[in-house]
C-alpha cells in the first residue's frame, strides 16, 4: 500500500512539474523550457535527458530500454519528456533532432506497451504512440 500511495504521489508532483514545463513552452521561454525539463529529467528518472537523447540506437536500447533499476513509471515520465522536446525541435524546425527523438519515442512508448499486464492500458502512451506512428 505504502509503494502504491508512493507511486501515485510521485505521478500527481509529476503533472504538476510537466504544467510548468508546458506553460515555459507556451510561452516560448525556451531557457526555462530547457532548466525544467533538466530538472524533472534528474528528479523523476536520475537520467540526463540530453545524455539520453545523444545516445545512438544499440547504446538507448541498452541502457534505457533495457535499464535495470528504471519502473514503468520512470519509463512512461522518460517518455513524455523526450516527446515534449521532440516538439520543442518541431516548433525550432531542427529537424535532425526531431527525427533522433521521435524514432526514441516509438521505440520508448512501444517498449512500455509491450510490458504491459494483460489488465493494464495506458491512453496517453496508446494515444501518443499512434500520433507518432503516423507523423
């Protein structure tokens, strides 16, 4: 009971920590968008998320897809962050990174799909899976 309460504090502070991060980008305060989501990346998941995003393929699989002390929670917080900076390089038309981040989006959103209970369904992560099937 104690990890569950643990669990759904942790995703509550999260949606508080990804309004401010939404409301930088709204705003187009790019510096701020950029401390945020360093920030939440460290807090949430331990990770560096530029470091995650510099990784090439065979290397993100292995330590992200793969890593062994990341929950699904962690995953699905990865996740959403590295897709709000695949936006972020879309309204900066950097395309190269937008690309790098949006295939490490389908591989991350798949990869939690897939290790799913076969009682659990996640809409954001079906939702957001689809969108970037078909952009």
């Amino acid at each position: 009971m104690l990890k569950k309460d643990f669990l759904v504090r942790q995703m509550e502070e999260f949606g508080k920590v990804m309004a401010v991060i939404l409301g930088f980008k709204k705003q187009q305060d790019w510096d701020k968008f950029e401390e945020e989501m360093q920030a939440a990346s460290l807090k949430f998941t331990t990770l560096e998320i530029k470091e995650v995003e510099a990784l090439d393929e065979t290397e993100y699989s292995k330590q992200i897809l793969n890593h062994p002390t990341l929950t699904q929670d962690q995953l699905k917080i990865l996740a959403d962050l590295l897709f709000e900076r695949m936006n972020f390089y879309s309204v900066k038309n950097d395309e190269v990174n937008y690309i790098n981040l949006r295939s490490k989006c389908i591989s991350l959103y798949t990869h939690i799909q897939n290790n799913f209970s076969e009682n659990e369904f996640d809409m954001n992560v079906h939702y957001k899976l689809e969108m970037l099937k078909k952009a």
